[in-house]
C-alpha cells in the first residue's frame, strides 16, 4: 500500500500536467475547427467563374429599383425608395457624411444585405446568392488575409491564376515591396505581422486577380496614401468590369465616371462639375476634402514618414 501510494503521489503531477495540456490543445481544436464551419467555402478549384450571362447586351451589371433598406420593421429607412443603375465597365464613386448610408448601399448592391423593400437585380436578372462569386467582390475597409502562402491569399478567388496573372496584378497595383520583403510568392504569409496598409494590398490584388463583372470596394483603400490610392483605383478602372468605390478623398470621386452623394434617404448623381453647380453638400464635402489633397513633403501628419505607399495612421474622419 505504502509503495502504491508512493507511487500515485510521484505521477500525479505529470498525469495533471498531461490533461491541462490535453485540455489546451482540445480547446484549441475545437476554436479551428468554429473557425472552419463558420468559413465561406472556398471558390472550386477551376478558372475564374463563369459569369451569369446578361438577359440583353446593354443590361446594367447593377440595378436598384426603387430600394428600400432599413435595420429593423421600426427603424428609420437608411435607403429609401433609392433607383441606382452601374452599367458595365462604368466607375461609380460614392461620396457623402459618416452615417449617411454608403457602407449600406455597397453591401446591398453586392448582394450582402438584403432591400426592405425594391429590387436588386444583376445583369438583369434578380440576385441569387449563388451567383454572388461569379459576378461581384465586395472589399470592406478591414482587409482579410488569412495564414498561408502570399500566393494562397492572391489565388483565393481564382485558383487557377498562373504566374502571368500574378504579375500584371503586382505591377499594376505595386506590390512589389512586399513581394520583396517576403522574398517569394511562396513565402509563409502571418497577417499580424502586416500593417493594416499591407493588408489592403494584398486584399485588392485577391480581387484584382478574380475580376469579376462588378467590383465594389468600400474604404478598402483608406490606409494608403494618396498615390497608392490613385494606382489602385486607376489599375482597377481598367479592368473590364464595373467599379463601384465609397470614396474618402476628392481626388477619389473625381477619377469616377459619376458620383453618387448620399445624405441620408436623400441622394443625387452626377459628375464632379455638374454636383459642384447643383449639391451643396457635395461642394461642401469637396471644401472638407481640399487640404487631404494637398501634397506632403515631410511625411505623415503625426511625423512617421511613409513608406511604399503606405499610411501610419489613418486619415482624419470627415464622413
């Protein structure tokens, strides 16, 4: 008895250290595999998706009929009765103060969320959710980039995109220093040790890759600067698909075709000259923009210079 119980006291601290570390790695496992289910499965591993064919050649890529959103039966409509149509390869920009409905709009035009009331329809026919990877990508302002290779993250879309495909995207969107950094497209990729700009980047190149008939990106460029923002938005405007940017700089909103600026329920569209002349608002945010527009000699405005087009602290909240 007496070596039993010698026994049993010599191995109780290696049995409990053994199921605190069970313990550890189960919970663990069971956090991996929540993340699994809850996941988007990736896209099937063949060449970009086939686009859902347009009932007519000049049916828009989007179309909002008399739309209607509101986050809750008693809330007050954030869109109301709102028509919208983006026809193929156009850049819309959308302008207008924070909380006025532009991050609503993008995801209901995407196919995120869906209208109270009204119509959303793509290439003329009502939206499906299963043609949401065949027509558009949605770009919100917090870029996901997951564990794994720079290519995984790039492919993720479209896994098929050979190496050509890869670096047209990385010259037209100048990702060649973190290609560097990294050493290869190859290299292990670990998202904290990104900055939130580098994030972006790799984001935008993960859509650039896929470009699908609509690409919507909301603030998805607001941690680079202004001429990292500029060869962003100019590569993607010539792709042959629609643009659709909620813009945070003037500079942003004149590149579009059009500008849509939303104050509320209340919108109007147009060009930059024409909302000039006829929405105050949109003079009044163009008054808010100017100085963000003006050229910077001595880096960031807290004192930490830029680097490869990459900002170190966020712009200052205007909308």
């Amino acid at each position: 008895v007496g070596a039993l119980t010698y026994l049993t006291q010599a191995l109780a601290p290696a049995v409990q250290a053994l199921m605190t570390m069970l313990s550890t790695v189960g919970g663990r496992l069971l956090v991996v595999l929540d993340r699994f289910t809850d996941a988007p499965p990736p896209p099937a591993a063949d060449d970009r998706p086939p686009s859902v064919p347009p009932v007519r050649g000049s049916a828009p890529v989007a179309e909002l009929r008399a739309v209607t959103f509101a986050y809750g039966p008693a809330a007050h409509p954030v869109l109301d009765r709102l028509s919208l149509t983006v026809a193929p390869g156009e850049h819309l920009a959308v302008v207008g103060p924070s909380g006025s409905g532009k991050s609503t709009l993008a995801a209901v035009i995407a196919g995120v969320e869906r209208p109270t009331a009204g119509a959303v329809r793509w290439h003329g026919r009502p939206v499906r959710p299963a043609d949401a990877t065949s027509v558009r990508v949605l770009l919100p302002q917090h870029a996901y980039v997951f564990t794994g290779s720079l290519r995984d993250n790039l492919r993720y879309l479209r896994p098929a995109a050979g190496d050509r495909d890869l670096a047209a995207m990385i010259d037209a969107l100048g990702l060649d220093p973190l290609l560097s950094r990294l050493g290869s497209l190859d290299a292990p990729l670990e998202p904290d040790r990104l900055s939130q700009g580098e994030r972006q980047l790799v984001a935008l190149g993960r859509a650039y890759v896929a470009a699908p008939p609509l690409i919507v990106l909301d603030e998805a460029t607001s941690r680079l600067d202004p001429a990292a923002e500029t060869r962003a938005e100019l590569a993607f405007a010539a792709l042959p698909g629609a643009l659709v940017v909620v813009a945070h700089r003037l500079s942003s909103a004149r590149r579009a075709d059009r500008i849509l600026v939303m104050d509320g329920p209340r919108t109007c569209c147009g060009t930059s000259a024409e909302l000039l002349r006829t929405s105050a608002l949109y003079r009044d945010l163009a008054g808010l923009w100017e100085p963000d527009e003006e050229p910077r000699t001595s880096g960031e405005p807290d004192g930490q210079p830029r680097e490869n087009g990459l900002k170190s602290s966020p712009p200052p909240s205007l909308f």
